[in-house]
C-alpha cells in the first residue's frame, strides 16, 4: 500500500488523516468541508439527489432531513446503518472532488470503533463501508488507535516505552468513553471496558435543556423540536459548540455572560438564546440526567474508573493515556486523579485528532507487520533454530542428568529395592519391570519436572543469545524494539512457554543401564562383593565362607550370579544387609550412574532420543516466536 487513510467516525464529529508508507512521514489532518474536525452529520437537499455533510448539514435551510449523532445508536437500531452509509458516502465524495483520494489508488482505510464492539459488530460495520465504494477497509479499536498515536507522539515524550508500563487508555467522545486497559502492549478486558455510555452530547443536551427551560417561547421552540428534526440537530449543535467555548477558559466566563443567539424560522421565527455560566457548569458535571438513571455525569465516570481498577488482575496502570475532545477539560484529569492517584496522566496537544492519527499508523504498522512476520517466518521455517538447539543439546542432557539422577535412584529404585528386602518382590529378575514403572512414575510427578526447571532454563539463555543474533536484526530493519522477540527477556518458563517433560529427557526404555546397575549392586552384595555375604551370613556355622566359595569355583561367577537372579531368597537372609547399607549404596554409585547415562547417551542411544529431544524443543521455540511476533503487532498497530 503507498497511502493509509485513518477515519474517526465519531458520534458528534469526525477527523480524517492520511499517511505515506515513508517511515519518516507523519500523518497529515485532511480539511473536508473547511474543517478538520468535522460535524458527523449529513443532510438530504430538497430535491432528494445531493448530501450535505459537516456544519453545512447542520446550518443548510433548504433540506428534507437532517441526522446527526446516530452512532451512538449503532449496537440498539440496525436502521442506523444507513445514516453511516450516507454519511460515509459523502465523507468519500468530498475526499475525491478534493484530490485527497484519488480513484483506484494503492490505499486503505483504517476505521475507528468502540472497543466494546464484538467481532461481529465490526464486521458489520466494516461491510457498510464496503458497500459505499470504499478502498480496503478494517476496522480498528479506537482505544488502539489512541495508544498508537500516544506511541509515535514524540511530544509526550514516552515513545515506545509505553509498552512496557501497564495503561489506561480513556477515550471521552460524544457518546461514549471507551476505558482499556493496555499491560505489555496487549489489551486487557475489563468489566467496564468498551462502552460506558456517557460522552460529551449529554452535557450539549443539558446545555440545551436549561436554555430551554429560560426561554419566555419554551413552549414553541420544544413544539418546533418536536416536529423537525433538523431544527433541533442545529440547536443541539450550537449547544455543543457554546459548552466548548466556556470550558475552553472557565476563568474568564465566571466574570463575562457566554451566551449565543439563535434564529429558528419554523412557521415563525423565534430567537432563541443558549446560556453557559458556572451554574450551569456545575449541572452538567454533578447534577441528575435522566439518561444516566438519575445520576451525574461525575459519578458515573468515577464509578467507571473505579470499576476498572477492581477488574485489573495485574499492576495498577503508571500510566493514564487520555483522548478526545472531552478530556481537555481540566476537572477529568483531576478525577482521573482521584481513582488512580499514583498514574502519571497524559493527553494528546489536539486530542481531538489523536484517534485518526492513530488509525493511519495502524495502516502502515500493519504493512510493516507483514514484512517483519515474513521474515520470522522465513527464519522459523529455515534450520537455524534446530542446528542451534542441536548443537546445544548435550548440554542439557547433562544438566537434566545431573539434576535428576540422585533423586530417581532415591525415589524410583531405592523403594523397590527396599520391597525386595522386605519379601514383596520374589526374585531379583522381577526388579527390572518394577523399577521400570516405579522410574516411569516418578518422571511424572511435579517434583520431578520441578527439578528440570533450573537446568532448561540456564540451558536456555545461550540458546536464546544465539538466536537473538537472527531475530535482533529483523527487528532493527521494522523498526521494531529487539527486546519483543528476545527470548532472554521472557525467561521464565511460563511466560515463553517451553516445558520438557522429564519422562522425554529420561526415556524408561533406554535406562536399561541404570536398572542393571542397581540390580549388580544386590548381586555384589548377595555374593559377597563390598565386603557383605548374605549367603555366607545365612549358612550355619563356620563352613559358610567355604560353602560360599566352593559354589562360585563350581559355577563360577557369572553362572551363579544367574542362579542368584533367579533365587527366591529367604526373608531372613535379605534383612541381614541393613536398610542403611542400602541406602549408603545408592549414594555410591549415583556418579557412576550420570557417567554411565551420558555415555550411553553418546554412544549408543544419542540420535534416537536426541533427534526427538531436538523435534521437541525446537517446535516450542518456534511457536513461541511465532506467539511473540503475534503480540509485537498488537502494541504497534
């Protein structure tokens, strides 16, 4: 794409912004009917063949109809599809009869909408534009495209660091004040997140009632409302722009009348004067609305906020990034302030631009996006990461090995020495399935896969560093901070995700070696080896040494350690070696066991399990870079 458009479809005004693909360029506000920021309204002619848009909607006499602030009902009446329709279409017949867009040109459209909005209202939303004629179209939070623009705002002086701290983005527009809270550059659903229905037209409403209810003609100007429409948008409208102008500079109003008159020709013209004074003020921000069920608009914001922090499992937000035309005024950061008083507050110089500012770099983020997903692909899909983990991969057995070793030999096939002590295992060619399973279930419990967790993860940090050699440029050529996909910031193994099952690293069916070990130990020990005769100590009298001896000159040793295996010794005899000597044993020869594991490792059994092992963890490496690219483009766009 060679241009994005960022369109913020508000409920009360509206701002278009386009933006190059040139990294360096910034957004540029388009003027569409002499205005930047714009009245989303629009208006049929008599003849029924033109639509007006903008303040002209609004101040045009010779017009049908006239609609204006029908976004707001967008979720409740599916007929307000049409009033988008129209007003979009005269959004995009005024950007073409400008220049601004030029037909069948490389470029999309980037539209704003609640974050309360579900999958299939934006859908909807964006087919309206679809129909109209629109250029490729996608819809996107608003509340995004605030953090967006806060992210590029070098002005606010926090750049992409922003993604690091834990936000709160409050949109305050006509309708409605979106409340997301953003952790890691990932948006968080809120209770209250989405639609709060509370927006600066209820304080125009207000602004317009107590105007009414001071008026010698009340009663002809709300029998005007009542029967056109179009005379009570433009009131409302005017409303709207005498509250902006007396919060623009409380101060000087306390001591000046701010105050604005009207001429409605109906059957009969009629001056009508709208009003602002700090009475009013103060009805707007503390008193009653009957569209808030009888509270304030104070209470219910406050409500909102506090709301949200009761939702936020994680950090109370450092942060709180606030937009729209609403949020200048002075007494919402001071309420902000209330419910969050350790938050750093910050808003945009023209927040009333800041959302379609945002929408345009969503367009070129997104198509940075794909560049930079490409080559992680093409990365991923190479054999960089298995020829790295490969290579790498002794190094874990050997970690594992040296973790695991002790406590499978205490917990696995001590026991099961210890029962054939005891009588409940008959003969010592029983051991080998019995230890099997006992090994088999050790590796399955949470101690043991406890124990792995040091030794992958230390395993894993020069894994990590050498993969970052290939990750980090991808990220400088995008733009993109390395530290989104540096392995070696999310090292805890919950956060990337990389488990090994110790049953994997410590196969049963390759440890036959350690289960013959064990079992040449009670032979030695049965036969006299490290200085202990069971047979010997069990035969009566003073020939039991040479009864012992004469059968291994008769068998010989090999043959009567096979007679042994087979044996069912007596109880008796097998207690005469103490449980302790057993224990003392194991220790023993724990060294000789991780020796003799690594070399079967290297010898004999290496490629089988190493190739498994090398599958294994380089196919989580992999989908957790993939998980990592997916979230970079999340904060970003």
């Amino acid at each position: 794409m060679e241009r994005f458009f960022g369109f913020d479809l508000g409920d009360a005004e509206s701002a278009v912004a386009v933006l190059g693909k040139e990294k360096t360029s910034k957004p540029e506000v388009l003027t569409v009917c002499d205005a930047k920021s714009f009245i989303t309204a629009y208006a049929r002619t008599m003849d029924r063949e033109g639509i007006l848009i903008g303040e002209n909607a609004c101040y045009a006499q010779n017009t049908s109809e006239r609609h204006l602030r029908f976004k707001s009902r967008y979720l409740v009446d599916p007929g307000v599809d049409k009033d988008i329709k129209s007003f979009a279409g005269g959004v995009l017949g005024e950007l073409y009869a400008s220049g601004d867009l030029i037909q069948n040109e490389d470029c999309s459209f980037y539209v704003g909408c609640p974050a309360g909005w579900d999958r299939a209202a934006r859908e909807r939303y964006r087919r309206i534009f679809e129909r109209t004629g629109y250029p490729p179209t996608k819809i996107i939070s608003e509340s995004r495209a605030a953090l967006v623009a806060a992210c590029q705002s070098r002005h606010l002086q926090v750049g992409y660091d922003i993604l690091s701290h834990p936000v709160l983005v409050v949109d305050i527009g006509s309708s409605t004040t979106d409340l997301a809270y953003i952790e890691k550059g990932r948006e968080v659903e809120l209770r209250t997140a989405g639609e709060v229905f509370l927006g600066g037209g209820l304080m125009d409403e207000t602004v317009l009632e107590e105007s009414l209810k001071a008026s010698k003609d009340e009663k002809k100007i709300r029998r005007v409302f009542s029967e056109s429409e179009p005379w009570r948008t433009y009131c409302e409208f005017a409303a709207r722009r005498l509250k902006e102008k007396y919060f623009s500079d409380e101060d000087y109003w306390k001591d000046n009348e701010c105050r604005e008159e009207i001429t409605i020709a109906y059957d009969e013209v009629i001056r009508f004067t709208l009003r602002m004074n700090a009475e009013i003020a103060d009805r707007i921000l503390f008193g009653e609305m009957k569209k808030l069920f009888g509270s304030s608009f104070y209470k219910v914001f406050v409500d909102s906020l506090r709301e949200t922090r009761k939702s936020i499992k994680g950090n109370m937000p450092d942060l709180i990034f606030m937009t729209g035309g609403v949020s200048r005024m002075a007494c919402i950061s001071d309420w902000c302030r209330e419910v969050y008083p350790e938050a750093v507050i910050i808003s945009e110089i023209q927040p009333e631009f800041s959302i379609a500012r945002g929408l345009a770099y969503c367009g070129r983020i997104d198509e940075e996006m794909k560049d930079f997903s490409r080559e992680v692909d093409n990365m991923i899909d190479s054999s960089i990461i298995e020829r790295i983990v490969s290579e790498r991969i002794s190094d874990l057995y050997r970690g594992a090995v040296d973790s695991l070793t002790e406590p499978i030999l205490k917990n696995a096939a001590l026991p099961v020495i210890l029962r054939w002590r005891e009588g409940e295992i008959k003969r010592l060619s029983d051991i080998d399935a019995e230890m099997q399973k006992e090994i088999e279930y050790y590796l399955h419990t949470e101690e043991a896969r406890q124990l792995l967790i040091k030794p992958v993860a230390e395993w894993l940090k020069p894994v990590s560093y050498a993969i970052e050699d290939y990750t980090m440029p991808i990220c400088v050529r995008h733009g993109i901070p390395y530290r989104s996909m540096s392995l070696s910031s999310y090292l805890s193994l919950s956060d990337i995700d990389i488990h090994l099952d110790t049953k994997n690293v410590f196969n049963v069916e390759s440890l036959t070696w350690l289960i013959d070990t064990v079992i040449s130990l009670l032979v030695g020990l049965i036969c006299g080896g490290s200085e202990v005769a069971l047979i010997a100590s069990g035969l009566p009298g003073i020939v039991a040494g040479s009864v012992l001896s004469l059968a291994i000159l008769a068998l010989g040793k090999n043959r009567m350690q096979a007679a042994i295996m087979g044996a069912d010794i007596p109880k008796p005899m097998r207690k005469v070696i103490p449980k302790k000597y057993f224990e003392n044993h194991i220790d023993d020869i724990s060294r000789d066991v991780r020796e003799n594991f690594l070399s079967s490792l290297e010898e004999v059994k290496n490629e089988e399990i190493s190739n498994r092992m090398v599958e294994e963890i380089t196919g989580q490496i992999e989908d957790c870079l993939t998980k990592m690219a997916k979230v970079v483009e999340i904060p970003l766009g």
